[in-house]
C-alpha cells in the first residue's frame, strides 16, 4: 500500500475532533486510507452508502440510523445521504467525543452550504489529491519547504536522471490510483473515458438538477485548454454559449467534485488577494493530458 502524506493529519484529527471528514474526487483512494490497519485495530465500524441497503435504511430514518450504530464508525461515500448530516451533528452534540465519526465523500461540503452548516465547529475537512509523485515514490516532497526557506539548497536541475520521454510518462500518467495500475497509454484512456463519463453523468445529477447534462462535460474540456489561465467567465460563456448564471453554476460542480481548482492570488494585501482573478487548474496532470489528447509524441 502507498503512504498518503495526509495520513499524520488524519490521524491527529480522529484524536482531538468529533468528526473528520475526507474528501477529494472519485477514486483517489478515499475508502483506502478510511480502512487503515491503524483505525481497523480501533475497532472501527465500517459501512459505505454504496451498498443500496445501508443507504436506504439511512435514508428511510436517518436519526435511528445514526443512533444505532456502534461508534467509533467509518461512514463512507457520505454525499449521498446529506439527511444524515444534522442526526450526526445531534449525536455529537450528546456526546462529544474524538474520533466518533470518521466520513468519506466525493463532494466538497464546503461547496454545499446546508451540509457545511450542520457540523460547524464540529468537523474537520481534508482534501485527499490523487497521489503525488513525492507518494509514489515513497519520499516526502521538499521543493516548497526549501523554495522559501531563508537559504535555499538546490540540488542539480536533473529530475532524478529521467530521460525525457520518461518525465513526460509521468506527467501524462498522472496520479490516480487505477490510472497508473493501466499498462498502456490506451487503457489509461479508457479508464479515463468511464471515469469522467460516471462523475459527470451521474455524480452531477445526484448533487443537483440540470436542465443540460452536456454542459459541464464541454465546460470541462474547455478548461483543460485553459488550465493555468486566469479564469474568465466572460470568455467561457461566450465560446460555450451559456449565461453567465448558469456557467458559475456548472463551474461550481467542477469545483464541488473536485475535477478543478482555483489557485487565489498571493498578495501581501489581504484585500487584493480575494477580489484578483484566480487562476483554474485541473485536479491531476493524467487527467488534464487525456482532456487535451497528449501523448508523448505530441
């Protein structure tokens, strides 16, 4: 199993907060890291609302749900039953205690105000990427530590020794689990296809209705050809034909499904900071390659 650098923090979590929840996008290795040998030895019960059983009962009586079950619980895959959230925020409120809820989910509460509302003050939120190079490799990155430390020790431009068509591998590879376990550049395409065909076609649909569904793919596939651009919603709505409105909209359920991200200005000014335009950037670089057609070759 690959160590995730998040682990440190999530376990620090689970031993001063009532409720921790990862989230991240689709197949990152959420459920993975929620099944630690470290929480497994705990005794942590564990259910995932992918199994259509547990998320009717939960669904059906959300309050009894909640207080049947046997804590410390791991519940996975959370967003689908966002009824739950307030019978969770009553349990705590009724005994709190660290470590009582462990919760996994595919989209940002953060994004989702009456969720993020329920477990204010009662919650931590982290993020899970898709793996790092740093991960795969088994080392801790260093780059941003010694960029602004006060002396900066730079080891030679060389990424390691990789030849070229080797660095762009990686780069085009990316950093999801199931994508880098793909032997071929076309079965990672493929994998790709039916990755983003099930987050936009049915993860989408679950979070909100839309009047069209082909949207946000399109949005998506004009962002790639964007990514590291300020982010201009002027620009997108006129190359896609879509009212403002309802672009910041969609855009919202990239964001929410983790699939994009802003990056905000740095600014010594901290007014400056939040009202500069961001720049919007893909959540992996094998994803945003597929998205453009890159190859090595190309």
């Amino acid at each position: 199993m690959i160590h995730r650098h998040i682990t440190a923090r999530l376990l620090q979590a689970l031993g001063d907060t009532p409720a921790v929840l990862i989230n991240g996008a689709r197949q990152t290795g959420k459920s993975t890291l929620a099944q630690l040998p470290e929480l497994v030895k705990q005794g942590r019960q564990y259910l995932t609302f992918d199994d259509p059983g547990v998320l009717a009962a939960a669904k059906q009586d959300p309050n009894g749900f909640i207080a049947g079950l046997n804590t410390p619980v791991t519940l996975d895959e959370v967003q689908h039953v966002p009824e739950l959230f307030p019978a969770i925020k009553m349990a705590i409120d009724r005994k709190r205690e660290a470590g009582r809820f462990l919760l996994t989910g595919s989209a940002n509460v953060s994004l989702l105000p009456k969720l993020s509302e329920s477990l204010a003050g009662r919650m931590e939120l982290l993020t899970l990427w898709p793996f790092s190079q740093g991960e795969i490799n088994g080392v801790k990155e260093g780059f941003l530590d010694a960029l602004f430390s006060k002396r900066p020790a730079w080891s030679s431009g060389e990424a390691n020794g990789l030849q070229r068509d080797e660095l762009f591998g990686k780069v085009l590879t990316g950093g999801y689990p199931l994508a880098i376990a793909r032997a071929t550049g076309a079965r990672r395409k493929a994998w790709f296809q039916s990755y983003l065909t099930t987050i936009l076609y049915r993860d989408v649909r679950d979070l909100t209705n839309i009047a069209d569904v082909t949207a946000v793919p399109r949005l998506l596939s004009v962002v790639a050809t964007r990514a590291g651009s300020l982010l201009n919603f002027a620009d997108l709505s006129r190359t896609l034909g879509l009212p403002q409105t309802t672009l910041k909209r969609y855009f919202a359920l990239l964001e929410a499904t983790f699939l994009v991200e802003l990056l905000r200005t740095r600014s010594s000014n901290l007014g400056q900071r939040v009202i500069q335009t961001p720049k919007v950037y893909l959540n992996d670089t094998g994803l945003l390659a597929h998205l453009l057609g890159l190859t090595v070759e190309r």
